[in-house]
C-alpha cells in the first residue's frame, strides 16, 4: 500500500463514524422540517390572512405576539397560532403592532 493510500485509509477510518452520525441527524432534521411545512403556514399566507405586510408579521413575531419559528431565515408559523392571534383582544393586537 502507497503512503497515500495509507493516508487515505487513516483519514476514512476517523472520518466515517462522524459522516453516518451526522447523515442520519441530517436525514431527521429534513423529517422535522418536512412535517413542519406539512402543518405550518408560509409567511405570505399569514401575511394574507391577517392583512399585514410581511415586515409587520416578522415585528410580531419578533415581540412574541404571534408565535412561530424561523429556521435559516425562512419563517414558518402554526395555523393554530395565527387563529389564536387573530382571536386575541383586538386592542393587545394593535398595541403589538
């Protein structure tokens, strides 16, 4: 065996415990995120459902007064939430916003 090769096979040897580790932690975050986007509303629908610009929905949310979650930017947000949002007192609503 070359000096590379063995290189190579002592580089494979640390490395693949880690890889199949971080594969499947991977392939369980797709999972989460997948049935997220299955029960959660995009920013744009929220932002249709309660008349609002997206700035004003991300203030919200930002403030706590509408609950969700932000992964990599993208904001993803329950419709029980936003249904709990727009049953909240309307004058806690506009003092949110």
């Amino acid at each position: 065996m070359t000096m590379e090769e063995q290189i190579a096979q002592a580089v494979l040897c640390r490395v693949e415990p880690h890889f199949e580790r971080l594969m499947t932690e991977i392939e369980i975050l797709r999972r989460r995120i997948a049935e997220m986007q299955d029960r959660s509303l995009s920013m744009s629908e929220v932002c249709e459902i309660l008349g609002k610009s997206s700035k004003t929905v991300v203030k919200l949310f930002r403030e706590g007064s509408i609950l969700g979650r932000q992964i990599n930017g993208v904001y993803y947000f329950r419709k029980a939430d936003v249904d709990d949002f727009m049953r909240s007192p309307r004058d806690a609503r506009r003092k949110a916003v």
